[in-house]
C-alpha cells in the first residue's frame, strides 16, 4: 500500500507544477465554460486514471529509465510505425523542455504575487534548487517529488470548503462571469480531452521512469491508477473553488493563492510555499526526463547536459507566465492526442507479443 500511494503521489506531483497548483491552468481550461467545467473535469479524470494506470504499467513491464525505448516498442517496426513513434517522441522532447521553462517562469509569478519580489529572484532560485536535486538517482527523485504531493491535497481541500460555504452571489451570476474569462479553447468538451492529453504528454516521460523502477507491475498499475483518479477530483474541486470566487480572483495570475490569502496572510504565506514545492516537482521532472532521453543518467554526460539545458531553460522563461499557459499548453494538448491513442493501444501490442512468444517456444518444444 505504501508503494502504490508514493507511485500515485509521484505521479500527481509530476503533473501538478506552476499553472495546476495556482489554479491558472483550472481558470482557463475549466472555469472559463462555468458549471459546464464540471464536466469537463469528469473527462479529464477518466482519462487521467487510464492514462496513469498505463503509463506506470508500461514503465515497470520494461524496466525503461528513459521514454524513448517505449516509444519505439509500441509503435513498431514498419515504416509507418517508426513514424509514429518518431512524431510521439518529437512531441514528449518538446513537452519536457517547453513545461519545464514554463515552471521556471511560474516560479517568478509566484514569489513576486505573495512576497512582492521581482520575478527573476523566484526563476533564479528555482532553477538552482531543480539544478542541485536534479543530481539524485531515480528513486530519491521519486520519493522527493512525492512526498510533497499531500500538502497540495490538504490546502485544496481546505480551500474548496473555505470558497463554497463564503461563496457571494447566484450560480447564474457567477457562471456568466465565468464564461467571460479568456481562453483558447473551443468548448467544455475539447477542453477537458485537451486538459488530459497535455498533461499525459507532460507526465509520460517521468511516469515510465518511475514504472521502471518498480519490479511489481500490479502495484505499479494500482500506483498510477490512484494518482489519475485523485488529481481528477483535485482538478474538480480546484475549478468549484474558483468558481465561487472568480469576481475575486479571474483575473489573478495565481487565482488559489489569492483564495487562501483572503482566507488568512500566514496561509496565503504556507500556500505560497507548497505552490513552490510543486513547481519543483514539475520542473524537475521535465528536466530530468529531457536529459534522460538524450544521455544515460548518473553519468557525467548527463550531469553536463542537465546542467546546459537549464541554462537554455533559464534564459526561456522570460516570455511571462499566463502568456506561456494559455499558448503554449492547449498547442501540446492537441499534440498529445497522438499519444493517448498510443497508450490505448499499447497494452493490446505488449499482451499479444507475449502470447505469441509463448506460442513459438510451445512449437519449438513440441518439434523438438
């Protein structure tokens, strides 16, 4: 039971960086469609348990420490295949660095909305804390990123509550206020595939290499199963508490800070801090998943790639934060369409190479 809460913990602080833990990502892919966000929440929990399910299963059936060697397995070997495969992995590279930049940028916004600083102090620290911590093996990596995750959960809840029994004004006011905040996608519908494939092109890398590093595929499974199903629900009663205070907090760059610093300065202080750890989470994980798929990790290839890409990263981040949310994350969502319907059917190409493995050495054996 331990392994499969710290394998589902992992798995939700991969995804959950600068623009879930702040509610950004929530206002614009959710609240901006009022109570029709609900629904799209539902979606996107669906498909966040199978896709963590998955994931973790694939990485532990493997043993893989990097997403590149599962890639090219599952598409195969045929030339329309290795296509595919290719498009996908082209896809992750780009996730993995473009998230991660986006982390880098979402921690200036954090620090410079609670604390009054200038937003290059909160990038600066962040890249120095992912550059140092980046340096562990897989596992401290793993255990680092998901023992922070509970905290999240706790303030979430905590705000949720807070949001609804203080809620001002009707559920039709408050939905055509809603409905009135920008954003880049069509519908509720698309909103929600979109929301989960984005995030699935985000959580792919890392989530393989945790898998790889659990022998027991059943617990791995469980693992990522739980994680998908939690951070839906987080994902609802994030967009139910924004919802009851968007008149507040739509037009904040991180809406949930902005709930619990009216809720009190020294929570709003806490939040802020947990905020941080997420984002670090998140962009350690991109990082870390980036160098992978170029250089064998531990090594010192690794460590001089690893350390050059933040740099890159660094340099990156100084588009500004909503801006890189709102352009950048439904790009990679439609992208990510591709590798959902690989994971789909993933499971049924791995199952069959099994069967019929079995099935030439029965052969062998019965003509020997």
């Amino acid at each position: 039971m331990k392994k499969i809460l710290l394998i589902g913990s992992a798995f939700i602080g991969v995804i959950v960086g600068a623009g879930f833990a702040s509610g950004q990502e929530v206002l614009q892919y959710f609240t901006s469609f009022g109570l029709m966000g609900i629904i799209g929440g539902i979606i996107a929990t669906a498909l966040f348990a199978y896709v963590g399910m998955t994931l973790v299963w694939v990485g532990s059936r493997m043993k893989t420490n990097s997403h590149k060697d599962v890639i090219y397995k599952i598409s195969g070997r045929t030339t329309v295949g290795r296509f595919i495969g290719t498009v996908i992995d082209y896809i992750l590279i780009f996730t993995l660095f473009g998230v991660g930049v986006v982390m880098l940028a979402g921690a200036g916004s954090n620090l410079a909305q609670q604390f009054g600083l200038p937003e290059i102090i909160g990038t600066i620290l962040m890249t120095i804390l992912v550059l140092v911590l980046g340096m562990m093996n897989v596992d401290k990596v793993v255990s680092v990123i998901g023992g922070i995750t509970p905290f999240l959960i706790l303030f979430i809840v905590i705000i949720s509550i807070y949001s609804f029994f203080t809620m001002d004004g009707s559920f039709s006011s408050l939905n055509s206020l809603a409905n009135q905040q920008p954003t880049t996608l069509p519908n509720w519908f698309i909103a929600g595939v979109n929301y989960a494939s984005f995030n699935t092109a985000v959580g792919a890398s890392m989530a393989l290499v945790m898998g790889g590093a659990e022998k027991d595929r059943k617990v791995a499974a469980i693992g990522g199963l739980v994680g998908g199903f939690v951070l839906g629900l987080l994902i609802i009663l994030s967009h139910l508490a924004i919802f009851s205070k968007i008149e507040e907090v739509g037009s904040m760059d991180m809406p949930m800070l902005a709930i619990v610093n009216d809720i009190s300065p020294l929570l709003g202080t806490m939040m802020a801090i947990v905020i941080l750890a997420m984002i670090f989470n998140t962009a350690l994980s991109m990082f870390y998943s980036f160098a992978a798929r170029f250089t064998e990790v531990e090594t010192s290839k690794f460590r001089i790639f690893y350390t050059i890409t933040l740099i890159v990263g660094f340099a990156a981040s100084f588009v500004g934060f909503t801006d890189l949310v709102s352009l950048f994350y439904p790009t990679i969502g439609y992208m990510g369409l591709v590798l959902i319907l690989g994971l789909i059917y993933a499971p049924i190409k791995l199952k069959r190479e099994v069967k019929q493995t079995a099935s030439t050495r029965r052969n062998w054996a019965s003509d020997a």
